[in-house]
C-alpha cells in the first residue's frame, strides 16, 4: 500500500490542531478537578488570612459550614 504524500505545511497543521485539543481537554479537566467541591465556598481562611464566621469552620483553605448538608425527600425506603 503507498502512502500519500503531504505536505509539510499539513503535517504541521494536523500537529498544531492536536496539541491544541490536548491543551484544551488538559485544562477542561484540571478545572474540573480543582473546583470540585469548593464551588459554594468563597472565603478562604488560614494562615494570615481572616477568620471564618460564626458556624464555620476552615478546611482546605475555605471555610466550610459545620452543619450537616440537608437531604432532598425522595421515594426510596431506606432500611436499616
């Protein structure tokens, strides 16, 4: 079987366009990753930085709520 030539403008296109797809899908990820579970949380706490209000506590540089998160009612029965 012959390979079809290209030319290297093309070669070099295809490449550019695939680095910038894996760049993208790279940050898309990392973004994801890092944000998880911290979206809710705006203020950061720790060393030299402000205290957390009144029934929050600092965890991970944020401060978190210290109260139980509240479950939505649903139709499943629970046993024990």
């Amino acid at each position: 079987m012959k390979i079809p030539y290209l030319p290297k403008w093309e070669i070099l296109f295809i490449c550019a366009v695939a680095f910038s797809l894996l760049v993208a899908d790279r940050n898309i990820r990392l973004s994801m990753v890092l944000n998880q579970g911290f979206n809710n949380y705006t203020q950061q706490c720790g060393n030299g930085m402000p205290p957390c209000p009144v029934g929050k506590v600092c965890a991970n540089g944020y401060c978190i709520s210290t109260s139980p998160p509240e479950l939505r009612a649903n139709s499943l029965s629970v046993y024990p």
